[in-house]
C-alpha cells in the first residue's frame, strides 16, 4: 500500500471551500473584521457590523437613532469604502439596527 503525503491545511481547507461553495461566504465575512479600517475610528467607535447575507445585505448596529438617521445618509459613501477590496463579492446595501443593551 502506497502512502500519501499529508497536505497543507490550507491547501485541504481551498479546496473544501472551493467545493462546498463557501468561498465567497468567507470572502463576504472578511468585511467584518476589516470594518474599522474601512469605515474609520469615529464611525467604528459608534457602529458594530454584525453579518453579511448571500445577497449581500451587510447589516451593521447602531449606538444611537441619531447616528442611524446620519449613517443612512452616508451608505453610499460607505458602500464604497467597504467596495474598495478588489476582488471580494460586493456589498449591496447596509441595513442599519439600533444596537440594543446588552
């Protein structure tokens, strides 16, 4: 019986994206961590980004109406910042949510 070399995790990790269909899912969520970089410290400070859908609905709380009414405002502005990655699947819209106590 012949061995096999064990493979890279991250080669065997590609590939099970690449065939379960998760790739741009992943690719999609990788927004949400880059947030602050994308948006900037202010509006990072008041907003928190909680999920990305397959149509690409990227739904972010909010610390107050008055920064939702504001953020509203400046969506295609910010739909541009988080655009800006070549070669991630787009956002599309952002749905704003009061952020609630925790």
């Amino acid at each position: 019986m012949e061995r096999k070399r064990p493979e890279p995790i991250r080669g065997v990790l590609a590939t099970w994206l690449d065939e379960s269909g998760l790739r741009t899912r992943v690719a999609q969520a990788g927004i949400i961590p880059e947030w602050p970089r994308l948006v900037g410290p202010q509006i990072a400070s008041v907003t928190t980004p909680a999920f990305v859908t397959a149509d690409g609905t990227l739904f972010v709380e909010v610390a107050t109406n008055a920064w939702m009414n504001e953020l509203s405002l400046m969506e295609p502005e910010l739909l541009r910042a988080v655009n800006r990655e070549p070669g991630r699947p787009r956002v599309i819209r952002i749905r704003w949510q009061l952020r609630h106590a925790r």
